[in-house]
C-alpha cells in the first residue's frame, strides 16, 4: 500500500476488547444464555429501566438526527453538578472526549515543521504522564498524536501522585489520573488528591477520570473546582456506561472551565451522541433506584470476592470499583479454563500483570459461578 499513513499508527498499541458472549459460546459449544462475562465491568442488572421505557417511546424518532447540542441532557447534568451547560461536553463514551484532549491539546506534537532559521532544528515531543497500570485508551491516544508517554511506576497498584508531580516536564501537555483506577480498583486519598490538583502546573491539562466515581461511598467532590472557576487547568471525565448499565449506546461526559469546553466542541462531531443514548442518558439520571441497589450489589460483591480470595490464600487488590483484580499465577490459562466453563473473566497480560485476571463484580449468583470456576481452574475445588 503507497498511502502515506500517520506514521505514529505503526507503533500504536490497539486496544483489546473482550471477545462477544456468542462467539465464545459457539467456539466452546456452551448456549449463549449459559456463558457469564465478567470482563468489561458493565452492570450486571442491565441498563435503568426508567433508560429502557424511554427509549421504547423514542425509538420511532430515530429517522431524526439528535439534538446536537444535547440541549436537555446537558440542562440535566447541569443541575445536577451545580455548573452551567457551557461547562459540559459530551462525549460517543469519555473515551471520545480523551480523543477531544489529544486534538487539542497533543495535535501536531513532534510533526510541527522545523523552523526555518535554525537548521535541523526539531521539536522537542510533547509529554503526557500516566501512572503505571492505567486504562489503555490514554497511551493509545497519546502515541497516536505522537507524544512521548512519561509512565509513572505505581505505588501498591495506585497512582504515586507526588512521583506524578515530579514527572510533569515543561513539555507535558496532559496528565491523566483515574479515580478509582482501572484495572486496579485503586484510589487516591482525598487529602493527597486535592494537594495533587493544586500543585499541577496551569498549563497543563488535569484529566480526572472518574468513570468508576458513583462506585465510592465518599468521594472527593471536584465539581466546585470547575464551578468557581479556580481550576481552569482540571477536566472531569464520566460515564454513563458504568453505574448507569449504558455501555452499549456509547454516551459520556467531561465537566470543564467553560473556555477549555468550548474548543472541545469544536472538535466535537455535531451528532457525536445519538438520540437513543441521549434520551437513555436522561432517564437513567432520574432512576436512583437502579443506581442504589447497582452500589449496594456492587458493595456486597467485593466483599464476598475478597473473603474468597483471602480463604484461598490468593493476593488481590482491594478494590473501590466494580472489578477486582486478583493474582492467580499463569493469568491467560486462567482465563482459558474459566472461559471453558463459561465464565470469561479479563487476563491481564495487555497491562504487565500476566498473573493477574481483572473480574467484574456481577448480580450474587453469578459471582458465585465466577468464583466456582475459579477454584476449578485453580484446581482448589
Ligand atoms: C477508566 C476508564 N475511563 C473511561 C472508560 C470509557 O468509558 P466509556 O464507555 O464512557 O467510553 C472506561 C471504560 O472501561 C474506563 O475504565
């Protein structure tokens, strides 16, 4: 092929979803109905079904395009996280707004034209600092703009905020902390967070990934940082793909200065979120039953997980999401043997953790099953 492709696609880690239910059920002779997957942590209870009504009455509208401008979704959110609509930008999932970031703020880094006058003159890649064990999509889009990934060694699977710090060059553009983390369920302190905002220098851009933050009983509320206006330099990324059981309509959302949100909508694709996600993203706000009793499952689940764990002498990381990750020793034979009775778990290889398998906490009956074929895989049953 003579097409003259971005040369930073040639070294760009791709992204390893997990394999959909049917196909492994075809590939293993189980029933699709009979295989569990633990693996993406999505709800195990399904979307909101205040979000499924509503969407039922939508559905004959989708000859329309969206409302591009997500005009209700974003007076909702609004009100809700006590901030204007300017300060909101929504994303096809918050995976598309760490997109956004890179268009705006890593575009063109290490491919800018040398500078006439100063012969061989290059310059120099722009930075973003991660911690070891991040979500894979921020080195993803940070090799594909062509910055430099600064990876920070993390400290007991969490975040070394203060190492963090230390690592900002003065060419780092974008630093990205997620709160709790994925994979490793890890988060940060509130006191150590709040230092950690205040200290980041003002040109350059804080990305809080909070896609997990309705899992926490106490979380450190960022918001009035954005509302007052006194971190300007400060996104805050969710999603309504986790707590919400939306994963599937692709639909999130960052809170930021109303200046930074509004060079993100340039970026933005008129109707990035479509109207079924839209109108299920309104209704799932209001459904704060779906969203108590997703918690208090999810709450139970890690417990009955770590107790296992600790009974069977395996290590784990105590968790604050809606995962865990626990060390099992060969990690992808793991997975292989539970996938075999139908449970698929996430090995953990893709992160540099080869012994580890990540598993999302699913509804009591299912995480019994989980951890049956675990033992059976491990050979402990
Ligand atoms: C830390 C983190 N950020 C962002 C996302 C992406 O979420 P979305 O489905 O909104 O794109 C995920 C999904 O797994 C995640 O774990």
């Amino acid at each position: 092929m003579n097409l003259p492709l971005n040369p930073y696609l040639n070294n760009l880690p791709v992204y390893q979803p997990g394999r959909p239910i049917e196909e492994v059920a075809r590939e293993l002779g189980l029933s699709a109905d009979s295989v569990i997957k633990v693996a993406s942590n999505e709800n195990p209870f399904g979307p909101s079904p205040l979000a499924l009504a509503a969407m039922q009455k939508a559905l004959a509208g989708v000859n329309l395009y969206p409302d591009g401008s997500a005009f209700y979704l974003k007076q909702k959110l609004a009100a809700k996280l006590g901030v204007k609509p300017a300060n909101l930008v929504l994303g096809n999932g918050s995976n598309e707004i760490i997109e956004f970031l890179g268009h705006a703020l890593l575009s063109g880094a290490g491919i800018l034209p040398a500078q006439p006058d100063q012969a061989g003159w290059k310059p120099a890649p722009l930075d973003v600092v991660v911690s070891q064990y991040c979500f894979a999509v921020y080195p993803i889009v940070t090799k594909l703009f062509g910055a430099n990934l600064i990876t920070v060694p993390a400290k007991n699977y969490g975040h070394d905020l203060p190492a963090m710090l230390r690592a900002i060059t003065p060419q780092t553009r974008l630093v990205f902390v997620t709160n709790p983390n994925n994979p490793t369920g890890t988060f940060a302190p509130r006191e150590e967070l709040v230092r950690f905002v205040d200290e980041v220098p003002d040109d350059v851009l804080l990305v809080m990934d909070e896609a997990y933050i309705e899992y926490l009983d106490d979380p450190a509320d960022l918001v009035p940082l954005v509302r007052s206006g006194a971190r300007k330099n400060l996104i805050l990324m969710r999603t309504f793909s986790k707590i919400y059981g939306l994963a599937g309509l692709r639909i999130g959302y960052g809170v930021a200065n109303a200046e930074l949100v509004s060079a993100l909508e340039k970026i933005r694709q008129p109707f990035n979120t479509n109207l079924l996600a839209q109108t299920a993203a309104l209704a799932a706000l209001d459904d704060t039953d779906h969203v108590r009793k997703t918690r208090a499952n999810n709450s139970a689940g890690l417990e009955l997980f770590a107790r296992a764990f600790r009974d069977l002498n395996l290590e784990y990381v105590p968790s604050h999401a809606n995962f865990i990750l626990v060390r099992v020793g060969p990690g992808q034979k793991v997975f292989e043997a539970m996938q075999r009775q139908g449970v698929i778990v996430r090995p953990m290889g893709g992160y540099q953790l080869p012994e580890w398998v990540r598993i999302s906490i699913g509804t009591p009956q299912e995480n019994e099953r989980c951890l049956g074929a675990l033992k059976s895989a491990l050979g402990k049953k």
